[in-house]
C-alpha cells in the first residue's frame, strides 16, 4: 500500500510487477530528493529509525519487508508494534537477552558462558512476557523441549544446555517451562527461581559461606554491590563467628569497615541456610557434576547437630560470641537506616524463611524495578545513561514498569520502549 502511493506521487518509471525493487528504488529517491520533496521526508527518517531499532534489539539487519512494517508502525506513532516486530526474530532471544542474562549465571560475570538453566529461564520468563520479578522466587524452570532428543535435563550435569547452544536451535520454540521442583529434587517451598538454578547453585553455593549469593543477587538484580549497601547504622546482634571483630588487632576495622555490610548481608543470607553444592572436590576439582543439594525437614547435618549446612558454622573459633544460625530465618535491616531508599515493598513483613519469601524481598523492591531499566537502557542504546533526558526515560520507564496498568512487570515492554528511546530522530 505504501509502496503505490510513493510511486504514484513520484510518477516514477518502474516496474510494479517487481515490488522489491520498486520499494528499493522509489525509497533511494525519496532519500535523495528529501529536501526538496519535503512531505515524504519523514517516511525517509522512519526507515532510518526502524533500522536503528531492530539492530538495537536484535543485532542484526531487518529484511526489506521487516524494515517496512516496523516504518509503517512508527509513521503512526506505534512503536511497541515496531519493536515487537524486531524481537520476532530469533536473534532477540538467542543473542539479545542470552548475553543479556549470561553474565548473571557465574561468578567472573562472563557473557561467552555456556548456556545454562539460569540464562535460559531468564530467556522464557522474556519471551513468555511473564512478571519478570518471579526469576527471585517461582517454582520455575525453562529447560529444552523433550521432543527435541536432546540430553534429558540434569541435576549433575549440563549437557543439555551445551547441545541445545551448539545445534543452534531457535530459543523462541525449543523451551519450555517446567516446574523445577520436578526437575532438582527440592521441595517447591524451597525452589526460588534463578537462585536455585543448577548454574546459580554451582556458581554461588559452592563451598564459601553462601553469602556469595546473596552478593552476586544484589550486584545483578538490584544493582548494588555490598560497598552501595554499606551500613555501620545497623545492628550487628546476627553477624556470625567465622567474622572476627578486630581484625588485625584493630577493632576499629570492624566497626567502620566490616559491620557495615555483615549487619545486613547475614541476616538476609540465612535463608539460603539448608542449601549447598555438593561435588567431589578431590576428583572433580571444576564441579562439572556437582549437583545442588539441600536439606530437607528432619536432616541433621554433622558438623552442626542441626538442619542448618556446616558452611554456616565454620570458622566459629574467630569469634565464639558471634551468632550461631540455628535455622532459615531471614530478616531485613535494610529496612530501615540508609537502605530503606531501595524502596522495600511495604505490603511484604521483611522477614521469614528460606529463599524463595527472601528472593520476593528482593525482587519487589524499587531498586529491582530500577535495575532492569538501567540494564536494558544499556543493552539496547549500547551505553550507560549520560544525561537529565536518559535519567528522566530512566525514572518514567521504571514507573511504567511497576505499574499494573501499564507493562505489569513485562520486561519485553521495558526492551520496546528503550529501543523507541535510543531509535534516534
């Protein structure tokens, strides 16, 4: 349609049995003839902008035919239909959103990781146009399609996933959501999303003192890293003994330096209490087959007497008086003192037990809202935010965001309008 109506108003001589190229050619001469065929400049500048967006989204050129839908779209104003246009194609989610997500799933924050079940539950939960906070704490997993005769998901292994990447398999319609519950062997009261992935498990559960997760959640989810959250306000009453209050002989350290993020990293870290990851250090030094493990109602660990893992008692002789974690129990600090402009959701208690109500906390905060923005304004116009107007797409997209009349939590929508933003004019 668009395509006669520049032929007739140019009257060009072409041949209309070959669409294509009658595209082709009037489109060039409208570009050339811009400034003086004024009406038909802005249909040269929407092309341009549709280009802009698809290669933003996608990293890769639109055909002909796409880059003239997602014009037409933007001709009048309708630009969630034009970006949704460019994450049809394969690329958003193959490459987009799957190196988007891929340097959440391990500990160097590397985007050449292999594909795992982390990134491709980050990649479902997009396509799917799910509420994108349940990655923190749904009973969820995207894993590959049993019809495509691929290796049966494992627990001890990702081969799947490796196999899936490699045969370069189209990600829109080779997952599928699965309980994950069904697929780890933990109790779905104890399954929290992305954080109890086998990727995140082998990536923040291994050996240390599980506060690892809890950091690497914050630096990906909330954009905080423990220097941002540093508190010396909080109190200290559920630091544990493996922390020594003066380090090097100097009590000072502690009070002005470690307190400010133990009084508020280990109370929110108990949740993960009853979790680890099991693998046989001595001949799989790499933990290729470890496997996530937990502790289930009526274990008694060894080492603590307790259903609380050994991780959380170690090193008690730094300090006997410190907190000993008899249980799951988290509480949020952070509530209140400095973190409290995180924007807690007031409708939640701050407290309880296990990761999943813990990964809610974190996930309904203002500041997980804020984060996806920023880290989607950066993926798609290709830098950080430099200036009052990106601040200010910042702050309203977050708000659209979190608005239920609005994108609901559907992150796809925060991709289409970041792309229109950063599209150019």
């Amino acid at each position: 349609m668009t395509c006669y109506k520049l032929t007739n108003f140019f009257n060009d001589t072409v041949s209309p049995s070959n669409t294509v190229t009658t595209i082709k050619r009037v489109v060039n001469y409208t570009v050339l003839m811009c400034v003086v065929v004024a009406p038909n400049s802005a249909w040269a500048g929407v092309r341009e902008q549709a280009k802009t967006m698809h290669d933003r989204l996608t990293g890769v050129p639109p055909s002909e035919a796409v880059l003239l839908d997602m014009a037409a779209d933007l001709q009048v104003g309708d630009y969630t239909r034009a970006a949704y246009t460019a994450m049809d194609n394969r690329a958003f989610l193959n490459v987009t959103i799957k190196n988007w997500a891929t340097p959440w799933s391990n500990r160097d924050s590397d985007v050449f990781a292999e594909l795992n079940d982390y990134t491709t539950t980050v990649i479902g939960v997009v396509r799917d146009e799910l509420d994108f906070r349940s990655i923190l704490y749904a009973d969820m997993a995207y894993i590959a399609d049993p019809n495509l005769g691929l290796a049966p998901y494992s627990t001890s292994n990702n081969t799947q996933f490796t196999q899936l990447e490699d045969q370069g398999l189209a990600l829109a319609t080779a997952l599928v959501q699965r309980q994950q519950s069904t697929l780890n062997n933990l109790p779905a009261v104890a399954t929290a999303g992305v954080m109890t992935s086998r990727a995140a498990a082998k990536a923040f559960f291994i050996d240390g003192t599980n506060r690892a997760m809890l950091r690497f959640t914050l630096l990906n989810h909330l954009c905080r890293d423990l220097e941002q959250v540093h508190d010396t306000t909080r109190p200290p009453d559920r630091i544990r003994q493996d922390v020594s209050r003066s380090p090097g002989g100097d009590s000072r350290v502690f009070l002005n330096s470690c307190i400010g993020c133990h009084s508020g990293m280990d109370p929110m870290a108990q949740a993960f209490a009853y979790y680890d990851f099991a693998y046989d250090a001595d001949n799989d030094p790499q933990a290729s087959a470890g496997a996530i493990n937990f502790n289930e109602i009526g274990h008694q660990d060894a080492a603590t007497g307790l259903r609380v893992n050994e991780k959380y008692h170690i090193n008690s002789a730094n300090f006997p008086y410190g907190f000993v974690t008899p249980d799951d129990r988290w509480d949020n600090y952070w509530r209140a003192g400095l973190n409290s402009s995180l924007g807690w959701d007031s409708d939640l208690p701050g407290s309880g037990n296990g990761a999943k109500s813990m990964g809610q906390e974190l996930a309904h905060s203002g500041a997980f809202a804020q984060c996806q923005v920023e880290k989607v304004f950066e993926t798609v116009c290709l830098r950080e935010p430099a200036d009052a107007a990106d601040r200010a797409h910042i702050v309203d997209t977050t708000a659209a965001f979190e608005d239920l009349n609005q994108y609901n939590h559907n992150i796809k929508q925060v991709f289409a309008a970041t792309a229109n933003y950063c599209k150019g004019l």
